[in-house]
C-alpha cells in the first residue's frame, strides 16, 4: 500500500519554499525537506505569492492509501521577515487552537505539534541562517470544515485540524496515529485534575454514558479497539478508578482475553456470551435460539423476551473483573452495558455504586 505524508510534512515544505521565496525572490516549483523517519520528501508547491515583505505557498497533502480526512487538502505556509533573530511559527485560518490543558500544545496555542513545529523551524533556518529572524503563519483554507471529522472538537481544539506527525510520514491504516489521537483524551482529564474516566469503544458508549453517569465529558474517552492499550495508560497515568461502557458485543469480547477487539484479531463474542448466560435458559429451545441468533444484539433481545436479561449484570461482574486483573488490581473498575439503542442492560455492582455517588 502507497504511504503518503503527513500535515507536519505538507507546512514544513511549505514554509522552506516561502522563505526561498522571501530571501532569494522566486519561490521553486518542488522543494525537498528530510523527516524524522530519515526519509526525504520531494513535494510540488503551489498557490505562490511573493512580496517584498512576506511569501506564501501551498503543498497539498497526500496521505497515501490510509483514509485519512485531510487528504488532498491545502497547508498555506506564510513566511515574513522579523526584527527578531527567532523564528516564530503560528496558526492561522484552518488550524485549531488548544482551549484545554493536557495536550503537546499550550492551552492558547495553534494546534501545531511539537515535532512538526521544530521540522518548520529548522527547514526555514537552514533558509535565512542565524542571523536573520521570521514569523511563520500556517493555515488550511478547508482545515475548519474537515475539523469536524477528527477528534478535535472533543479534545477541546477549535477552529480547525491539527498540524501533525511524529514521522513525517503517513503510513497506511496506521493504528500508531489513532493511538496517538486516543491518548490525547486521556491527557485532558489528567490535565484537568479528574482522577476518574469512562473508557467507551466508540460514540455508541459516548452517547448512552452521558445519559447514565453524571459525569463531564472531558472524563469520556474513546478507546476504540485498543482496550488493552488504553487500561495501560489509565495506570500509568495514575488514574484512581476507570469505567468500561459499551456494547458486550465489544466488552465481552475481555471474557476470553482479547484485548484488542478488532475483529480482525478477536471473532464475535456470541459463544463467549452464551456461555456466561445459558445457566438462565429454562428449556432447550431457548438456548437453541440464542446459540442461533447472529449477533450479540440478537441475544440480548431474546433474553429481554424471556425476562433474563438481569444475568447481564453478572457478565458485566465478570468484565471487570478481568479489568481488574489486567490492571494487577491497582486502579478501581466498573462496567457498564448498553444495547444499540443505548439502554442499560448490564451493570457491574462497582459501576453502580459510582453513579449513585
């Protein structure tokens, strides 16, 4: 699969073909800048301006084969001189500006990471050299428009996309870079002081949680897939207690220890369930048809007709107590339920004392 480059990339180069252009006159059709990966990218630059006090092009992003939301888009870079011998880089239109504590940016700050940010600054450097100062604006004409398709908005980062990268380098369906995005989550409720969060694989547990717990919603962070990952770093991050919420067709999937729920790596948790409920089934024929319904959400239906969906609050018991192994009983756990429809169908005994505290 095709890799591509990253929004960290697309400013870099844009903001070393503006500074050739402010120093030297003319802005180059493609100019070549190194990565943190040791890979040198050669990228074409378009939308080209030059005055006798600034210049600004544009490198176009290309993420490769990875379905990243900002493909295709534009990275302005303007570059002005400065009395200054520093180099300053800032966001403009299109880049998001950090409003909460706990992310690689200041609250106050364009959302330009720090790898990106020293890329641009030692790309522009090697332009002007040390005796010379610059003012560096970055912007994305379309970046507040694709914000809402990233997680920025729940990370507290207004008014468009983040300039990122550690690489410089877009590998195809890289779970690193999702990874990243999700630990941002918990880095704003440390940053705010909770020392309780509600890990929930998707919007599904997002949205049913909010209306069970009363909670902020800096305290909701998305998991995903990545369970295991994302308990890891509740520990580490010294978080007291943490609550799973979501759908057992996810969360049961923790009772044979799959700790990634990707379904490329755990199959469906339909015999894990039916193996924690079948103590319930009164005849044959019923645990017939919950061996034959095709989803878990299909079991739960079948247990709500036959008055047995309270034995989902003994699965939920049972989650968090592989949770609590997994985290070698050093943070406190509670589990949580919900069918599609976002009702409660499950509660572990903790995660029931936490909401009625």
């Amino acid at each position: 699969m095709k890799s591509g480059y990253t929004t960290g990339s697309c400013a870099t180069a844009a903001a070393k073909a503006a500074a050739i252009g402010l120093w030297k006159g003319n802005i180059p059709d493609e100019i070549e800048i190194d990565t943190p990966a040791g890979t040198k990218l050669k990228l074409k630059i378009y939308h080209k301006q030059v005055s006798s006090i600034s210049a600004e092009c544009a490198v176009q992003k290309d993420a490769g084969d990875d379905p990243d939301v900002t493909n295709g888009c534009f990275v302005h870079a303007r570059v002005e001189r400065s009395c200054a011998l520093t180099i300053e880089i800032d966001g403009g239109v299109g880049v998001g500006r950090v409003t909460k504590p706990g992310l690689q940016s200041p609250v106050g700050q364009a959302a330009i990471n720090p790898v990106p940010g020293r890329m641009i600054e030692d790309a522009v450097r090697e332009v002007i050299g040390r005796h010379s100062g610059a003012k560096v604006i970055i912007s994305v004409p379309d970046g507040e428009r694709l914000a809402e398709k990233t997680f920025n908005p729940k990370l507290g980062i207004v008014g468009g996309i983040s300039i990122l990268g550690t690489t410089g380098i877009v590998r195809p369906m890289s779970d690193e870079a999702l990874k990243t995005s999700l630990l941002c989550g918990l880095d704003i409720a440390k940053g705010l002081g909770y020392k309780e969060v509600v890990l929930v694989p998707g919007n599904l547990g997002e949205r049913a949680v909010s209306g069970y717990f009363c909670i902020a919603n800096d305290q909701i962070v998305q998991m995903s897939n990545h369970v295991g990952f994302m308990l890891n770093a509740v520990k580490d991050r010294g978080f007291e207690r943490v609550m799973l919420a979501g759908h057992p067709g996810k969360l049961a999937k923790l009772l044979r220890d799959d700790f990634n729920t990707h379904s490329s790596v755990s199959r469906p948790a339909n015999d894990i369930l039916i193996d924690h409920v079948k103590s319930v089934c009164r005849t044959q024929q019923m645990l017939d048809k919950l061996k034959e319904a095709a989803t878990v959400e299909g079991i739960l239906e079948l247990l709500s007709q036959n008055n047995a969906l309270y034995v989902m609050d003994s699965v939920a018991d049972k989650i968090e107590e592989k949770v609590r192994v997994y985290l070698h009983r050093k943070v406190s756990a509670g589990v949580v339920l919900f069918d599609m429809r976002g009702s409660v169908v499950g509660r572990s005994e903790s995660a029931e004392k936490w909401r009625k505290n």
